[in-house]
C-alpha cells in the first residue's frame, strides 16, 4: 500500500461512522467519537446571519449539559470555567452562553470541526479530574 492509498483510506475511516444531516443553515454532524458515557459526539455547523463565507462550529452546548448530567455544575465551578476555557482557547475556540463554539470559513470547515471535536473530547475529560477530586475525599 503507498501513502496515498493509505490516506485515502484513513480518511474514509476517520468518518465512516459519521451522519451528516443538512439543516436550514448548516449542518448536524453525529460523529462516532464518544463522550464518557458513550453516547456520540455531535457538532453543529451553521452560517452566521446571511454571510455564506462565515460559519459557527459548535457544540451546541452538549459539554456542558453532559457535565452538568455528571454532577458538574460549571455555573458554580471557577476552577472547572477555568479549565475549560483553557481547552477552548488551546483549539481557537471560545465558550458563549455555555457553547464551545468556533469561527471559520468553508475552507477550513474540515479542520475546524476536527479541532472543536478534539476541544470537546479533552474537555469533557474534566469529569474524571472531578471524580478523582471526589473519591479522595472519602
């Protein structure tokens, strides 16, 4: 096998799992990567106002209603704000009322999908911070 036959293939394995669902401005995209609890990751892609050069890649607050289903109220955790919006930040993304979100352009829509689902992934990581933070206390 080349390297082209090889990145081809990977490429096709990356997101063979993946549902791309058109919506009124965007996209939902239902990855197969898991959150801790192993229900999938979505992201949610949408044209910001009538601008066609001018996306949003979000989360569409998924992190944190699921920490939040964990027992982690980010409203009330500075530290956990933190944290997570140090992840943000380290991706190129931000969090808005409670959303990791990230701006792009359609030609970089791939990478910065990839990136916010990368942002998510390591975020949603400070479940088991929390847990281990918990246990020993006991």
């Amino acid at each position: 096998m080349d390297e082209k036959t090889l990145e081809q293939s990977l490429a096709d394995e990356f997101i063979r799992e993946w549902d791309i669902t058109p919506t009124g401005n965007g996209y939902l995209i239902t990855t197969d990567w898991q959150w801790p609890n192993h229900e999938r990751i979505e992201i949610f892609v949408r044209m910001v106002g009538d601008r066609e050069d001018l996306l949003l890649v979000t989360d569409g607050g998924e992190l944190f209603s699921f920490l939040y289903s964990q027992g982690i109220d980010l409203s009330k955790d500075e530290h956990g704000m933190k944290v997570i919006n140090g992840v943000a930040e380290h991706y190129g993304a931000k969090i808005a009322d409670f959303q990791m979100a990230r701006g792009t352009n359609p030609g970089d829509l791939p990478r910065s999908i990839r990136l916010l689902l990368e942002a998510i992934k390591d975020a949603s990581l400070l479940l088991w911070y929390k847990l281990d933070q918990r246990s020993s206390l006991h």
